[in-house]
C-alpha cells in the first residue's frame, strides 16, 4: 500500500517558493516541506507572514506535525522550520549531504570552531534510501544531488517532492553551479526522478511561470519524460551537460542567496543576538 497523501499548497510569490503541508489521508498525522520565513533584505526585517498561514491551516485541522522537511539548502529564501517547529513541533529534517555543505559555506562565512559541520543542527539526517512515515503514510528518501549536494527527494506515498531536481516540463531544471553542484549528477537525480511509477504525482519547490504561463507546482513523471524541455526521454547526458552549462553561465545569484544560505545551513536558527541584543547577518566580500 503507498498511499496518497492530501496536499496542500502554500506559495510565496516574493520568492517564487511553494511550501507544503502533506497529510495522512487517514489521521491526523503531516509534514511540512520547504517552509519560507519572509525576509526583506533593505531593511533586515524578518516575519511571518507565510509560516504563519502553515501554522494557521495546521491548527484549524487539529493537524499533527511529525516532520519539517527540507529538500535542501535553499539559496532563494529563509527557511521557516525553527519556527513553525517551535509553534507546532515536529523533527527537522534534510539530507545527509547537509554535512559537505556546512564544509564548504562554513568556510565562505569563516564560521568559527563553534559552528559544527556535522548537521547536528537538525533533528534527523536521511541517508538515500532511508524510510519513515507520517502517520501511517509511508515515505522514503532519494538522494537526489546536483542542485546542491545536500539535495534529496522525498517519495511519500503517490506524491513526490523533488525540492529543485527538477521543475515544471516547460522550465527544465534547476541550475548546477553553486559550490558543490555538478549538472552530470544533477542529471543522473532527474534519472532516479523520472524512474518512479509515471503516474507519480511531483510537487515542485519552484515556478516562476515563464512566457506568462500561469504559477503551477504539480505535474507527474510521466508528463517530465515527454516534455521536460531539460531531460525529457531522448535527452543524453552530455547534451544536458552543455546546455545546463551554458544556462548556468549566464545566471546572477539569487537575491537572498547571503542570507539564505548563512541561516539555512544552520537548520533555519538566525545567527546568535549580539550585545546589543540585536542579531547580524554577515556578507563575504567577493567571497561567492
Ligand atoms: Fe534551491
């Protein structure tokens, strides 16, 4: 039995996230996926707008948290799991690869000794091919690098949650040259992606709706074999290669990249408040 999973959908159009609630269709029991904490980066101010919405359609459903997962590193937007944990409960989740990340951005922000690159941060680290459930819903985890090396999918029941693995058929995938993304295993994860039954649901992290498409975050593997204009069925590898290169080659970095980055690798935890009481982000200068 696998389940199908009743999803709810939160957008944040400042970032173009979608956050997720996925819940037990037989019980109380849900996940929340990829939560944003809304950061205005002129003025530093952080709110809640967007986590307080999950928070609010939990606590009218008399829902359960039993995980906040992450699929990866976000380098567009502040996670928002701290707080929708500390509202909620739930464990903290993300991937294993979390590790080889805080190597290399703790060295972009020359954290101290006290910063542990361990991913003891979280609650839980998934290895690729670790199960767990939600309630009585059946989940597993596909590591799914190239993104980030952090990068996984989460396979609950019907539904997947393939983080930015992949995106919608007419926008292709996510880009592959941050430190420690690779297009060549970002191609090989869209593979193991597009190898699950093709009626599986997919739930993306992101759409920014090109050519003035309206905003979507759901298709199926089969509708990504036809069409992703990326890695549709046809597609080989070293082809992906070039084209990912080239596309990558002429993106800037994320708005929130700074900022996302520095919290995000730290579970979503705002950097200690200073003696002022006041908490400060840091900015590298020429250092990404
Ligand atoms: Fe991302």
């Amino acid at each position: 039995m696998t389940g199908e999973p009743d999803v709810s959908t939160f957008f944040d159009p400042a970032t173009n996230t979608f956050s997720y609630v996925v819940k037990d269709p037989d019980g109380p029991a849900c996940a929340v996926v990829d939560s944003v904490l809304d950061f205005d980066y002129a003025s530093g101010r952080v709110s809640h707008r967007s986590a307080d919405l999950i928070v609010a359609h939990v606590r009218e459903r008399g829902l359960v948290v039993e995980w906040l997962l992450e699929t990866h590193v976000h380098a567009d937007h502040l996670s928002a799991a701290p707080y929708i944990q500390q509202a909620l409960g739930g464990r903290v989740a993300i991937g294993a690869g979390i590790r080889e990340v805080q190597e290399t951005f703790g060295k972009v922000f020359n954290e101290g000794t006290d910063f542990q690159r361990d991913g003891s941060q979280f609650d839980r680290l998934f290895e690729d091919g670790d199960a767990f459930s939600i309630g009585g819903l059946p989940a597993r985890v596909l590591h799914t690098p190239g993104h980030t090396p952090a990068c996984v999918t989460y396979v609950i029941g019907d539904a997947a949650f393939v983080g930015d693995t992949l995106f919608m058929p007419d926008s292709g995938t996510a880009r592959a040259d941050f430190p420690g993304g690779c297009a060549r295993t970002l191609f090989r994860s869209a593979q193991r992606v597009l190898a699950l039954p093709p009626e599986t649901r997919l739930f993306m992290c992101h759409d920014y709706g090109p050519n003035g498409r309206v905003i979507h975050n759901e298709t199926t593997v089969a509708a990504e074999r036809a069409a992703n204009i990326h890695v549709r069925e046809g597609v080989s590898e070293d082809d992906f290669v070039k084209l990912r290169t080239e596309r990558d080659a002429t993106l800037a970095m994320p708005r929130l990249i700074i900022p996302s980055l520095q919290v995000n690798m730290k579970a979503g935890e705002l950097p200690k408040p200073e003696s002022d009481g006041r908490r400060y982000l840091k900015i590298p200068i020429d250092g990404l």
